[in-house]
C-alpha cells in the first residue's frame, strides 16, 4: 500500500502558496520530507492528516480516497502533530486511554494493554498517574508519540517530531519509528538532515510549496560524489568564491569558514574534494543545482548558508 | 511612556476585532428597544416622558447590567491574551515595569468598556430622536440627563467591571476567566442584593451596598421614592444611599486593583491549578521526575484493530460526555453551580420561607415550585444563573480541545463529528443532571433543618428530572448549537446570550405565540389541591416541539462543525455538503416531519379549536369597543335585581354549562326599548327574553350585543333576560395554568370559576383602554386615568346589588360552593346539586368552586359561616374560625351589622399566597396559606389577616369606593386599620406592635414620601400603609369610638352610591374638636411626616423613691411636595410619651408606667416625668402613631445615682 499524491495545490486565503503542484509516491517505510521552515511540509501533512483541504488534486492511500474519503482515513491514521498541548488537570494514562476509545479500541481490557505498552514504549510508564500539566516538553512530545500509535495505524505522520527530544530520545524515537515503517507508511517531516539521512529509505525536499527533489538518501549521495568540494579560507575570501563557484555551503571552523561548492569538475584554486552526504544533498537541491529547480533552468539562487 | 505605548497598541488591536463593536451594537439596540417600548416597569398608567432622566437612567442601568454579560471579553483579552497565546514569556522578559504592563492594559480595557457603554446612550438618544419615535411622549433635549446617566452609572461601573473581569483574567491566566468575574458581579448585583433586601437579613441599606452595579441600589430607590412627576422631570444624580454604594464599589475596585498589582508577578507560569497545589501541599509528595530514558530496544506494541460499530461510538460518546462532565464539574464556575450555588439556595429557602414572620411549612411542592423550578424564558431571581452558566459552559466545552491546542490530535482520530457533539451536549446534560440532584440535595436539606420530615423525593424527582431538567436541556442544546456555529469564543458567548435575551423578551418584541419562541409553551403547575390539573399534556406537546426542533440544531451543529484547520465559510460549506450522508438526511428528515406533525397539531389545538387572541389583537379589540360603542356610555339601561342561574360543573371533562335568567328593572323615568348586553369573551352565550325581542347586533369580536324589544320597557317595569353560557373543553389553549392565573379553569379536582363568565347589562367603561400610550396608538382621546375624589358625582349610583339564587351541580364525590347561603343539597342522576341563594342582595365577583372539600359550618348569631378547605389542610380551622367570629363580634358592633345571613371561606387552588375577597360574604384563601406555620410564640399573621379580609366585608362590600383618586384608601387602608383596631381590641397592644413591625417592611411595599397626599393617594404604600397608620393615629387622638363613630355614619350614609376619600374626610372632619384639625389636616390633606429620636433617657431615684425619668429627644416635621421638596414644619400636636416597666418574657415592651401626649416642638428638648416603679425603657411616640419608621424612638434608660446628673452637668 503505497501513498500517491499527485498535482496538490494550496493556497491559503493570504495569497501563501503553501503547496504547488506537489506530487510524491510514498511506499511502506520510513520517507523524509525534509525542508525549511515555512516550506509547506506541515500543511502537506495536515491536508494528508484529514485536517486541511486541498485546493487541487488528488491523494490515494492504496485504493483509498484521502480528500473525500476522511472518516475512513482516519481508522488508519497516526498523527503527530508538530505543535499541540493537552489537557493540564489530566493524567498521561486517563487522556491515552481516552484517546485510544476515540481511536475505536472499545474492549477495555484491550484498551489498557496498548495503553501500558505504548506508556512503557514511551518511557512515560513511571509518570503515568502525573497530570500532563506538570510534563516537560520531551515528555509532553513522547505523549503525543504514543497517541499517534494507537490503533496500529496503516499511515503515520508525524511532523518535526525530534524538535523536543534530546539525543537519547530521539535515537529511541527514531528506531520505533522504523519498526512501524516495516509495514506501514510513515511520513516524517523535518528540517533536521540526520533525521533522515539515518532513517529513510526515502525522501524528498520541499521548499517553498514545491518539491525540489524527490530520492533515495544514499543514491542522492552518492550521485554526488566527485561534484563536492571544500576548501578553508578566511572570511574576506567568501564573497569572491561565492562569486565564481556555486556554493552549496558554508560553515565556520575554528574562526575560519569552510565552504562546499558543487562543480562537475574540480574548480581548482585552493579546494579540495570533498565526501558528500545528506546535508550536501538538500543545500545543492535548495540551491538548485540539482533536482526540480535545475530541471527548470531556475536562476540559481543562494542560500542562507549557517 | 511604555504605558502610553501598551495602552496604544491594546486599544489598535482591540478596535480591529469584532467583538467590542457588536458588544456595542448589542447595547445600542437594546437601549433603544428598551426605551422605545418602555420596558423599564413604569408603575402606574400614567404618562411618562421617553426621554426623561428617570427612563434614561433606568435604561443605563439595565444596559449595564446586559454589558455586563456581553462584553467581558475586553478585559479578558487584555488581561490574558499574553498568557494564553504562550507570549508571555517574551513580555515578561522584556524590560518593561509591573505598573506600566498592568496599567497599560488595564487602561486599554477600561477605555474599551467606556466606549461600548457609549452604546447605551446612543441607543437612548436614537428611541428618543430616531426613525418612529413618537414625537407626543419626547419632552425636551437635556444633554445633562445623558451625560448623569453615563457618568454616574456606566462609568463607576465600568471601572468595577473591568477590576473584576481583568483581576479574574490576569489572576488565571485564561481570558474566559473575565466571564467569571462578570457573572460574580451579576450574580451580586441582581440575585443577593434582592435576597438581602427582601429576606431583611441585612438591613436595606446594608443590602443596597452589596449591589455593585446599582441595579437595585439605584432602581429601588428611584421606583419607589420617585413620585410621577420626578420621574419625568426630575434630573438624576447621586445622593444618599446611590452615592454611598458607588463610592464603597469604587474603593472596593481600586483596592482589588491595588491586590492585583502586588499579587501579579513577571514569573513563568506553572500549569498547575490551585486545586492540585493544595492537594500537593495536602500529600505532601512530589511528582515523579522523568527518568532518564534508557535508549533500549523497543517493546512491541500489541497491534490492536479499532472497531467503529455502534457499540464503539457509543462508548466514544459516554466517554467524550463523563471528560466533559468532569471539566466542568472540577471548574470554578462548575463548582459555583453544584457546590455554593445549591448550598446558597439553602440558605435562601430557609430563610425565605415565611410569610407576615410566620414559618411556612417546607412542603415539597412549594420548595420545587417556588424556588427551584421556573420556564426557562421567564426567568426568576437567582435561577437565572443556570441559563446563563449554560452558554459560558457550552463555549468551554466547545473549545476545549482547541483551548489546549489538542483540537489537530483529536480532529485526526477516527471519530465522527457526531460523536464528538453528542459527547460533549450529553457531558453538559450530565451536569445539569447533577444540578437537579444538588437541588433535591438542596430541598431535602432546607425540610430537614426546617424538622421538617416528609420528604417525597418521588416528587422531587418527578418534579425536577421530569419537568426542569427538559427545561434546561432543550436550552443547552440551543446554546451549544449556537457555539458550534458561531465558532467564535467571545461572539458565540454574545450570540448566545443575545439569543436567550430574544426568548425572554419575545413578547415585548411582539412574538408572543409559544410556537415562535424557542422552548416556550404553557408552563406545567402543581399543587397539593389540583395536582397537575391538565398542564402535562400542553406543557409536553410543546415540549416535543422543540425537542425536535432540538434534534434540528443538533443536525445543524453536525454539519457546521468545525475539524481540522480550516474554519472559513467555504471550507465549512463544503464540509457540510460533505457530511450530509443517508443517515444524516433521515435524522434531519424525521426532524422536520415531526417538527410539522408536532407544530400542526399544536397549532391546531391552539389556534383551531381554541382562539388565540394576542395582547395586541385584544388592546385593539378593547379599542374597538371604545370606538363603536362608547356613544352607549350612560344611555338609560335595566337593572339586575335578581340573578337565578343553573350551574352544571363536569369536573372530569372540564365542561360547564351556565343556564339562568336576570330580573331587569327600568330605574330610569324614560322607558328603555333596547337592552345592551356585554357577554364573555371566549365563551358561547346564548340571550332570549320573556317578551318579543330582535337581535339588532351581535358583534362576539368586541363583545357588544344590542337587543331592541318590540314594547319598550316603562319605568318601574321589570322583564327577564335568559341566557346559556358553555364551557367546553376543546384541546389546549395557548396559555397554561401557572400563566393565566388560577381562573376560569374547571379541572378535575379544584374547579374556580367566575362570575365574568356571565354576561352584563350596559356599556362597561371598564373594559376600555388604561394606557395613555394605547389610547394615543388608536387615536383615542386622552383620558385621566383616575380623577380626583372631588369630581366623582356624590350621587353616582353604586353597582346594585342583586339578590341571587343558584343551584350548582357537580361530580357526586365533590362539594360545590357558590355565593348565597346553603339552602339545600341532594343527589339526582349521580350528580351532587347544592343551591346556594341570598334573599340579601350581594354584589362583586359570583364565584363557583368544586372540589373534594372538608367542609366545616357553625353558627355566629344568624350567620351561618361555613369553611371549605382541601382536606389535607384543615389545621388551621380554629384558628381562622377565631378570626371570623372575632370580626364579626367587633366589626358589627363598630362599623354596623354585618348584612349577610351567610359567610364562606373557600380554599382556592393555586400555589399563590394570601387572601382575598371574592365578593359579598365570600373569602378565599390560596393554598400557600395553608402553608403557614404558627411556632409557639401565639403570633400567627392568620388573625391579622383574616381580620383584613373581614374588613373588606365592610370596605368594599358594603362601602364601595368609587374608581377615582384615593379609593386604595376606601378600600384597603380601612380594612387595614380594622384589622389593627381588631387586634388591639382582641389582642392587645404587644401584638399589633408585633404585627406593625411586618406591616413596616419595605416589601412588597416600599414607603414613597413623595406621593400624593391621603386624599388623592394611588400609591399602594398609602393605600395599604400610610391610610392605616394615618386612621390609628387619629383613633389614638380623638379616641377610637368617635373614629369609628364617623366610619358608621359613613356607611350609612353612602349605602346606595359609591364613597370618596372627601366623603370619608368629611365625616372624620365631623368628630374631630378644633384642636386636632391641623392633625387630622396633616394626615390627610398633606404629605407630612414626622421624625422622633429618643436620645438619651436617664432615670434618677428620689428622695420619695419614685424615679424622676430624664429624656432628651429631637422631634422634627416636615411636609413633602410632590416634586420631593421637603419642607421644615413646627410641630403643632402633642405628642406621645411613654415610660415602661422591663419586658418579661415574650414582650417586646414592658408594661406601660407612663403614656401621655406631651407638648412638643422641633428640635432637640429635655423632658422630665416622674413614675412610681423603676422604669427600664422610654421613649418619644413609643407606638409609632405618627413617626412610621420603627427606629430610636425608644431607649434603654440609664439609671444614674443621685448627684451624677448635676456632676456631669458641672463638669460640661
């Protein structure tokens, strides 16, 4: 059962283009929608979460309708809001089982079994009598973790769900995560490259409503090999090589910048290559140096490097 | 500046939002519908002037009190948007001061309130010089009248509104909170100032302070001591007790103010509430810290299916319902209703329940009937808290999810919209389904600390569950509805609560048919005597009319709610055409089918079977009357003298008919060839005559028919008019029982029908048009409503009495009652006939009842007095019988023989209180008399009040004033004064002064100092006070046989034409010596009003052992005009001063050492008077004659050893 989105628009009543003409199929397993902030992945996966219309086309989960068909979708959806809060005065085991009764787990004995199990999963078992109120964050967010896998659902979203966790946390999240990708689809949006460069089987960029680049993380990578190169240099050099070559990237290093261009052959003058990965891949994509802009002879533009 | 800054931006961003303008629009049209049709009660008939500084204030006033639940949201805002949007921490961290933040909000808030107030004056100014108004009633422009009722009124309370709202909003965090806040000064200002008043728990002065709005402070004060004439040109301003209680809730707020700023702090906030920190401190624990999370290898989550058949959804439901429940039920306002709100009904009941300072019996039916049930589009008193927690629940429930932002987790699970609406209505419906157990709780706890036993809680809970809860379900399902459409937190509050002032307002709007106004119809009623008496079925039929209507919004809320993100009117249109499955379209379908068969048969019964006559129809019908046959006022028509009628009462089909004849006699010197016949409306009347006659007229419409008789009818010539009047029960009307009053009902056990069934002879001037306003809509003249007692023609003939004859059939297991005397009773076909007759002719009001009564008859002289009461309430039958005899002794032997052979009282059904008289020899007594509950003390108010309604048997029965000025006095305030006299006589003084100190509490008569003079009185407070007090007072000074005397001769004099306060004064003129004149003059021909203080009063042992008595008094007396200019008076009288032995137990006043008329002046005196025996007590009109207020007239005396006087005056 695979997601297919084709041709999906939204603009919002400001004149945003949220999303423009994305089209994306999403096998079983882990896929990383991968993206700056304001890109549109989130109303992408609200509008794939039932919770926002599109304005044009069309969404299939296998056979299944997910424009028009809602109610049905929702019996097979796990949703991970990006931002969301819960009831204070409640505690974490009451609002997960009453959220699993809202799921359709209506035999109660059932009920506290997956209650317990995903309580213990998300490491909150110790705090389960704890009004949520009184959570942290990461705790508040491993909550929203476990409400979004009642219901062993056939599709799971979960949007920037590692902005909250700490290290630990989120290794665990992310294993999790790919054990339910073993036989559902699951969809994870982030601006965080790591997230799916470890994870993914695969994925796609997305900026600014549009889909720059649709792949699998490790052929992407190496499909740039040999085009990367680096060089150090001190900061008064910058705007010359950003002159002359395509940065993908800039960082600074022990006071000194280290910029990464994309070039077919090496460029010479001072750089070195370099071995790609992910983080390569989406500033090249961002910079449309590969992927959808470049296809479409965009002008290439800069990107914020940080 | 930051402050200035913060203001600035909190105004902007305010004024960008729609709230504070439809907040504003809101009081706008309010103000001027409430202007425009007078809602402000005027209480007399009389003209009034829309644009005068009485109406303008009275609309400010109630404005207020409509803003107050409309437009919290200001402060709420300004005061926790920071928190609730999450932004605090980046103002709190900012380097802005505590004061500025606050102040700059604060400010914002209060500016906002003060231009939405802007709205009322506005709405005023626009009834008064808009489109429509009716130029005749708008008197001149006085912009100061706006501006007193704008600065006085909306701005104090304004600035108490928003302390309340912002301190609750700033305190929770939570910009709902200032709803809160709002229904806490609503709840003040209209429920527990009117309790405090009226339970006379505080004194009124202390109750007017607790009202922080000034609803009542200013209203009562305003309704009661204004006369007409100030109320149309007096300009208002604040004095006295208005000034006090703005003053005291202006420091309160600044000193919350002053509270909230050192309480608030730039802290972060924890989520927790302060219920949990308590139960924190209570355990003692700490919560579990979140342990460190081991990155292990994950456990496997057993993969559970969901399951979504009914069986499913159905357990979505209850749980959506109980977490609903809970929310509300653990929050504050959730325990304010379940918790304080049934205890505070306690307390009211406990302390309410009592009648004259006599103990009610806490009976189950008055409990639930009086205080705990009520329609909820006639709200009374403190119920009108539910309504309106109602709507602020509905919006809580209805944002729950979106308030914590768990609305995107929740949205996306596999639940119906359905269920998430029928859980959350189903989680209100259980809270009102506890509010109904509280208020059993409630009713049981009242009885119990009442030791009262005999609980029936089948009735409370047939009563409460089976008839209020609907009530309010139906409610809640209207503003849950209204929330989920509106979709908007503070406009979905106003929409709702605009929608709910459209239900009780509908019929001043002038949509009166119970079809039209959502969850209206005819109320049910219970009472011990009649039981529900047939209000079941048209309370229930009604009822499911709007339970489909219900069923209506709920389909509507179904398909307007909103899910995901997107709530703009297309994505919500598309949704809703998205959702309307089969299953929807049936539910919708079967609503609107049954909303049709339900409202059509309704309408058939309402409309079809029975006519349904609106208030304004029935004015224009009156007007019509007026019109077209008012040129027959005073043409010469026959007299009644002699009434037979053949009543045949069908208690168990609710049927009558009424079959009998009038004797006519020409009085007149003209002969009479037509006859004028009015007959009832609603009602078949049939009229023939024993000679040849032709119908010229019968219009059944304004209910006028004219018959002419073929050989006119000579002077002194008599015919017999017959006639056939029918009752027959067809269906149910429009009205219910409760509504309509406890008339023209026959009901199965508890029938009282009335004689204005039957026909009348002649042109009736009584049934044309009162109001100024009405007569000027139809192009009538201007007419005095009442004119003064000097242009009443002395001759003018009194209603003549006829003699009567009736037999009166009814049920074989009912005991039927009529005027007249008991001549015979038998059973004939299985129905029970009793003939009742008066050879004696009687007049007022022929009465029949029948009922299952318990009859009791004894002989007084050749009285036969006889009692009917229901038989479970004949535990007071010594008690009123000692009453009757006691006025029949003393009155007869007074004021003259009581003139008839027969005297009845006849318990009427019906939960109202009190007595009343129906009519030559007839008292009736409502069923909540038999409530009244004698303690051991002897007073019992039954003696008091039967020897009233005994008086009427000689002031209005035999004496029959005359409809002009002064004619309360006639009537009400001679039977009043009997009454007194009676008790004095029978009794003794402690008791009257007992009695008098219930006669003197403001309610339900406030004093009115500036109403007209005795003479020309049409105030209730002369009529039924001050002509009482002004008649004993006399009676004290010129002694109660010359009184009494005049009275007689009074009586005597006027047997055959109506009486005038002229007539009365006349005669008291007559017995009353030079001396008195100016007395009796200032009693009863000026508005005056004496003021005595006792002091100090001080007692010294002579050498002979007597005690010399040293009082100092202040006296003072002045005369009111009727515009409320006092004016200083000498005091011209003598006047009372006693000296009294100490009270033993039970007496308010020790035995009488010393009671002498003394000369007095104005002014601060010393009086000295010697007694024999120590005195304890003493005082200046120690009985109240002539100073009404019960207040310092008496002191303790201080008894002093010989020489302290002269010590203490050497020292001075």
């Amino acid at each position: 059962m695979e997601l297919r989105i084709r041709g999906v628009s939204k603009r919002y009543p400001n004149g945003v283009q949220a999303l423009h003409d994305v089209s994306l199929t999403i096998p079983p397993g882990m896929y990383g929608l991968l993206g700056p902030n304001g890109a549109g992945k989130s109303t992408l996966m609200r509008i794939l979460a039932t919770l926002q219309d599109a304005d044009e086309g069309s969404i299939h989960l296998g056979d299944l309708d997910v424009l028009a068909r809602k109610d049905e979708v929702r019996k097979t959806l796990g949703y991970l809001p990006q931002e969301f809060g819960v009831y204070p005065k409640v505690s974490a085991e009451e609002l997960l089982d009453h959220f699993a009764l809202l799921e359709g787990i209506g035999e109660r004995r059932a009920r506290r079994e997956i209650v317990e199990a995903l309580l213990r999963q998300t490491n909150l078992w110790d705090v389960r009598r704890q009004k949520l109120g009184g959570y942290s964050g990461g705790m508040k967010q491993r909550f929203g973790v476990a409400v979004a896998l009642l219901g062993d659902p056939k599709l799971l979203i979960v949007d920037e769900p590692t902005a909250g966790l700490d290290p630990a946390e989120r290794v665990r999240f992310l294993n999790l995560l790919s054990e339910i990708g073993e036989n559902a689809v699951v969809l994870l949006s982030t601006h965080i490259v790591e997230d799916v460069s470890e994870l993914c089987t695969r994925m796609a960029i997305i900026d600014r409503g549009e889909i720059l680049l649709e792949a699998e993380p490790l052929r992407a990578v190496s499909e740039l090999r040999g085009r990367i190169w680096r060089r150090v240099m001190s900061k008064a050099e910058l705007p010359e090589a950003e002159r002359e070559h395509a940065v993908v990237s800039t960082k600074l290093l022990a006071g000194r910048t280290v910029v990464r261009v994309h070039a077919d052959s090496s460029p010479d003058n001072g750089f070195e290559p370099a071995e790609p990965d992910l983080e390569d891949v989406y500033f090249t994509a961002m910079a449309g140096h590969i992927g959808r802009r470049r296809e479409q002879e965009a002008p290439a533009e800069r990107v914020a490097s940080r | 500046m930051r402050l200035a800054g913060i203001l600035r931006f909190e105004l902007a961003y305010q004024l960008r939002r729609a709230w504070p303008w439809l907040s504003m629009a809101v009081l706008v049209v309010f103000a001027l519908v409430s202007t425009r049709v007078a809602i402000v009660p005027v209480t007399l008939p009389e003209d009034f002037v829309l644009n005068s500084p009485f109406i303008i204030a009275s609309v400010t006033v109630f404005s207020c009190q409509i803003w107050l639940l409309v437009a919290p949201a200001v402060a709420g805002e300004a005061a926790a948007r920071d928190v609730h949007t999450g932004m605090y921490p980046l103002v709190y961290a900012s380097p802005v001061g505590k004061a500025e933040y606050l102040g700059g909000r604060f400010l914002a808030a209060l500016l906002l309130h003060c231009l939405i107030l802007l709205g009322v004056q506005l709405g005023s100014l626009l009834a008064v010089h808009g489109p429509g108004a009716n130029p005749d009633v708008v008197g001149p422009f006085r912009p100061a009248a706006y501006l007193a009722a704008y600065g006085f009124i909306a701005l104090p309370n304004a600035l108490i509104a928003t302390t309340m709202q912002f301190s609750a909003a700033l305190l929770s965090g939570r910009p709902m909170a200032a709803y809160v806040g709002s229904f806490a000064l609503f709840f003040l200002s209209y429920p527990v100032t009117v309790f405090l008043y009226i339970s006379k728990l505080a004194r009124p002065e202390i109750a007017m302070l607790s009202d922080p709005i000034g609803v009542f402070a200013i209203m009562n004060e305003m309704m009661s001591n204004w006369t007409i004439v100030e109320k149309n040109v007096r300009m208002f301003t604040l004095e006295g007790p208005m000034l006090i209680n703005r003053l005291v809730w202006i420091g309160i707020s600044l000193l919350v103010l002053a509270v909230v700023h050192l309480r608030f702090r730039f802290a972060h906030r924890t989520a927790t509430d302060p219920v949990s920190r308590l139960l924190q401190r209570f355990r003692g624990t700490t919560p579990a810290p979140d342990v460190a999370a081991p990155a292990r290898i994950a456990i496997a989550v057993p993969r559970v299916q969901g399951s979504f058949g009914m069986a499913t959804r159905l357990r979505q439901t209850l749980a959506i319902a109980r977490s609903s429940f809970r929310t509300i039920a653990t929050s504050l306002p959730g325990l304010f209703l379940l918790a304080a709100y049934p205890a505070m009904l306690v307390l009211i009941m406990v302390i309410e329940l009592q009648q004259w300072g006599v103990p009610l019996l806490p009976r189950t039916v008055e409990i639930v009937s009086r205080y705990l049930t009520f329609p909820i589009t006639d709200p009374i008193n403190y119920l009108v808290m539910v309504p309106l927690l109602v709507i602020f629940f509905s919006g809580e429930l209805v944002w729950r999810e979106r308030d914590v932002r768990l609305d995107e987790s929740v949205d996306a699970t596999p639940v119906p919209e359905w269920v998430l609406f029928l859980g959350k209505y189903l989680g209100l419906a259980l809270v009102l389904v506890a509010l109904m157990t509280m208020m059993t709780v409630a009713g049981v706890l009242t009885q119990t600390f009442r030791g009262y036993h005999d609980f029936e809680v089948d009735r409370y809970v047939t009563l409460l569950f089976g008839f209020q809860l609907p009530e309010y379900l139906l409610f809640a399902m209207l503003a849950l509805a209204i929330q989920v459409v509106v979709d908007h937190k503070y406009l979905g509050q106003l929409v709702a609560l605009v929608a709910y002032l459209l239900l009780i307002f509908a019929d001043v709007l002038g949509i009166e048919h119970n079809l039209l106004v959502y969850s209206a119809g005819p109320a049910w009623s219970f009472t011990e005597m009649r039981g529900f008496g047939g209000s079941v079925g048209p309370w229930l039929w009604f009822k499911l009319y709007w339970a489909a209507w219900a069923l209506l919004l709920a389909v509507a809320a179904r398909l307007a709610w909103v899910r995901g993100r997107e709530s703009g009117l297309a994505t919500r249109l598309r949704a809703a055409r998205h959702r309307v499955t089969r299953a929807t379209m049936r539910t919708a379908a079967a609503a609107v089918a049954l909303v049709l068969a339900l409202g059509g048969f309704v309408f058939y019964n309402t409309n079809v079977l029975n006519a349904h006559v609106t208030d304004d129809e029935l004015v224009r019908r009156r007007a019509e009357y007026e019109r077209q046959y008012g040129t027959y006022e005073g043409k010469p028509q026959p007299a009644n003298v002699h009434t037979e009628l053949r009543v045949e009462l069908y208690p168990a089909r609710r049927a009558a008919t009424m079959r009998g004849s009038y004797r006519l006699v020409n009085r007149h010197e003209v002969p009479i060839d037509s006859v004028h016949v009015e007959p009832a409306f609603y009602v078949d009347t049939r009229v023939t005559f024993d000679r040849a006659f032709r119908r010229v007229l019968a219009d059944d419409v304004a209910g006028h028919h004219i018959y002419a008789l073929d050989e006119p009818l000579q002077p002194g010539d008599s015919l017999t008019m017959g006639f056939d009047v029918r009752f027959e029960r067809r269906g149910f009307g429009h009205g219910g029982l409760r509504s309509n009053g406890a008339g023209q009902a026959i009901l199965e056990n508890g029938t009282y029908l009335t004689g204005s069934a039957l026909p009348v002879i002649g042109y009736q001037p009584l049934r044309e048009l009162w109001g100024a306003e009405e007569r000027r809509e139809y192009g009538l003249p201007r007419q005095v409503t009442l004119p003064p007692p000097g242009d009443v023609d002395p001759g003018m003939a009194a209603g003549v009495p006829a003699t009567f004859d009736a037999i009166v059939g009814t049920d074989d297991d009912q005991v039927a009652v009529a005027p007249g005397a008991l001549r015979r009773t038998w059973i004939e076909n299985g129905r029970r006939y009793f003939r009742y007759a008066s050879d004696v002719p009687i007049g007022g009001m022929h009465v029949f009842f029948s009922a299952d009564y318990a009859v009791h008859r004894e002989q007084w002289k050749d009285v036969d007095v006889q009692l009917f009461l229901h038989p479970g309430h004949t535990k007071h039958v010594e008690r009123l019988l000692r009453g009757v005899r006691a006025s029949l002794e003393y009155y007869s032997a007074q004021f003259g023989p009581y003139p008839f052979p027969f005297l009845k009282l006849v318990e009427q059904p019906g939960n109202f209180f009190g007595m009343g008289v129906d009519g030559s020899g007839v008292i009736t007594a409502g069923e909540g008399f038999f409530l009244l509950d004698p303690q051991g003390n002897g007073f019992d108010a039954i003696f008091e009040v039967v020897g009233h309604e005994m008086g009427h048997q000689w002031w209005a029965v035999q004496l029959k004033p005359a409809f002009a000025e002064g004619g309360g006095v006639i009537s009400e305030g001679l039977a009043w004064y009997s009454a007194m006299r009676l008790v004095q006589h029978v009794k003794g003084r402690e008791a009257l002064r007992r009695f008098m100190s219930y006669m003197r509490q403001p309610n339900p008569w406030p004093q009115i100092r500036t109403g007209r003079p005795l003479l020309r009185a049409i105030d209730p407070w002369a009529s039924y006070r001050k002509g009482p007090y002004a008649m004993y007072a006399l009676s004290e000074y010129l002694g109660e046989d010359r009184v009494n005397g005049a009275l007689r001769t009074l009586i005597r004099n006027k047997a055959s034409s109506l009486a005038t306060t002229v007539d009365l004064y006349r005669e008291l003129e007559a017995v009353t010596p030079d001396s008195l004149r100016p007395l009796l003059h200032d009693l009863f021909a000026v508005n005056a009003f004496w003021t005595f203080d006792t002091e100090r009063a001080t007692a010294v042992r002579t050498e002979t052992g007597a005690w010399r008595v040293t009082l100092e008094v202040e006296a003072r007396k002045v005369v009111a005009d009727s515009a409320g200019v006092e004016n200083e008076v000498p005091i011209g009288e003598r006047i009372e001063i006693g000296i009294f032995a100490p009270a033993k137990p039970g007496e308010v006043l020790g035995a009488p050492l010393h009671v002498q008329k003394h000369p007095i002046r104005s002014g601060r005196q010393t009086l000295t008077i010697t007694v024999q025996e120590r005195p304890d007590r003493a005082g200046i009109d120690p009985y109240n004659l002539l100073d009404w207020d019960e207040g310092d007239n008496i002191e303790p005396i201080e008894i002093e050893a010989p020489g302290d006087r002269a010590d203490r005056e050497r020292t001075s």
